[in-house]
C-alpha cells in the first residue's frame, strides 16, 4: 500500500487517529462532513478534499463514523465513496457498527472489488492521542497483514482475531464491558465516599490494586473535578453500544444480567437529557440516587497516558 491514505470522518477519534499517522510520517487525504473540523489538519500535512469521491484514489480508505446507518452514506449514498467510477482497493473501517451491518457492507464492497477489513479500537480520543489505542481487525488475514503499518501507527498494538465480523463482535463485546465497568465504579466510589474516604484517594487505591485499569486510571481525573464537559464519549453513544451488546447476547443466547441493568442506567441518563456531556455523568446521578451531593475536589491526578 502508498503512504498517502484516505480517511473519511473526523470526530474526536478520527482526528487523533490521522494525526497519529500523520506523526508516523504517512500521507492523508482527508474528508469530514464539517469541513472546518478538518482543516486544522492541514497544520500537520493532511490533504483535505471536498467530496468522499475524491478520496476514490487512494488505494486504502479508513472510515470512522458513528453508526451503521453513517457508514453506508458515506460510501454508497450520492456522491460517496464507491460511487464512482473509480474505487479505492481497500476500506478499513473503524467504527463501532453492528456485526449484521458490517456484514451488509462488506458484501456490498466485495460484489464491486473492493477490500473490507474491520479495524475497531479500544479507547477514546484521549488513548488515540497517547498512541495508546489497541486496534483489533477481522478480514482476510493477507488484508490485514498488508494494512498492518498503518494500524500499528495508530496505537500501541493491533491484533488480528479471525475472518469475517469478528472483530465487530468484539468490539460489541469490549463496549458493553466498558458500560458495565463505568457503572461498577461509579457505585462503589459513591459508596466510599459516602462512607467518609475522599474521592480522589479512593480512586487512586483502585487503581493501584489488582483491580485497576488503563480505564479506571484515565476517567479518575474527570470522576475527582467532575469535569463532564471534558466529552470523550457521550451517554447517547454508550447506549448505543449497550444494545448492540444486548442485542448480540439475544443472537448468541447468552444471559447478561449485569449488563442488562446497566443498558436500563445508561438509558436513564439519555432520557434526563445528557447528550453533549461526558457518560462519566453517571457518577452524579449514582449520587443523588444515594442522597449525597458531590463537589469537585481540584485535586491533579495522573491519568496514565502521558507518552
């Protein structure tokens, strides 16, 4: 594959992501539905392009955008991706999409010769921009061997799981964790801090326990100051992803109570109006559901991502 690749969708993931390439010292042609999102990358070398179809060229295109619905317009619908004459040899597509969706577009894909391999990432923009993202693909394994550089620039680690969607059932299956931790941690912090121990000092012993995390360690900051306006993920798209867990624990005829109780906490939230705040809310509410009123503590704590 040419150093110069095409990257369609640049939200707060996206744009850490083609920054990292960028770092890496690869070339990108670049597009995003507001445009002026994207032109600050032009400061680091990134090509910006009006149309999808301009992208066309480039022998490997990422796609990063939110939903099953967003990827289809983005390649198929007036004036997309594959729509011209011309066609990129290889999408990857990294967003988190339903496993029957992804498999709807690698169909369609293959049936006019282009490549498909699935690329989800675990972390937020935060990780992305440490270069701390973990990358996992599915596909044909020549694929993703061949778009491997590129992965491995974008994080700390990329991993090929097998053929097909996998990769989508395990980013179903990483996302719907990611609600249930957030969900456990918020009541037991609740529950110490209530108890009398200060916030910041129980977090900071969570994380250095054996139950401790590159995740609980990057949203302790931001559960201490209460710092929600800091968005690195929404309630909205989180309980996106609780149903796409939901919905694949049906399929698969698996019983996921602790999960299920979280969709019903997540989606609590979503119908009391958060949208445009980080989901880390959830420790506000889990509060007020104890009586217990909380207050940022202004205390500094190490997120773990520093590079």
């Amino acid at each position: 594959m040419p150093n110069q690749v095409g990257w369609i969708g640049l939200g707060r993931m996206g744009e850490a992501m083609v920054k990292r390439l960028l770092k890496a010292g690869y070339g990108a042609s670049v597009w995003n539905r507001t445009r002026s999102k994207a032109e600050p990358l032009a400061e680091y070398g990134a090509e910006i392009v009006r149309n999808k179809i301009d992208l066309a060229g480039c022998e490997v295109v990422f796609t990063m955008v939110s939903t099953t619905d967003d990827l289809k317009e983005v390649l198929f619908a007036e004036g997309g991706l594959v729509t011209g004459t011309k066609k990129p040899q290889v999408v990857v597509d990294s967003s988190s999409i339903s496993q029957e969706g992804s498999a709807e577009v690698r169909a369609r894909l293959e049936n006019m010769g282009v490549a498909y391999l699935c690329a989800p990432v675990s972390g937020n923009a935060k990780v992305a921009k440490a270069g701390k993202l973990l990358i996992v693909a599915s596909g044909p394994r020549a694929l993703y061997e061949k778009a491997e550089p590129y992965l491995q620039a974008m994080g700390r680690k990329a991993m090929w799981v097998g053929e097909g969607e996998l990769a989508r059932v395990w980013k179903i299956a990483h996302n719907t964790m990611f609600g249930v931790v957030i969900q456990n941690l918020c009541e037991i912090t609740v529950l110490a801090e209530k108890a009398g121990i200060p916030r910041h000092l129980f977090l900071e012993s969570i994380n250095d326990s054996v139950l401790g995390s590159m995740y609980t360690r990057y949203k302790s900051p931001t559960l201490t100051n209460l710092t929600f306006d800091q968005v690195t993920f929404t309630p909205k798209l989180l309980l996106k992803d609780m149903d796409l867990g939901m919905g694949a624990a049906k399929t698969y005829g698996v019983a996921m109570p602790a999960a299920a109780a979280t969709r019903e906490s997540i989606a609590r939230m979503v119908g009391r109006g958060y949208d445009h705040i980080d989901f880390a809310v959830l420790l506000k509410e889990t509060a007020a559901d104890a009586g217990l009123e909380l207050k940022p503590e202004n205390v500094k704590l190490d997120d773990g991502l520093a590079s």
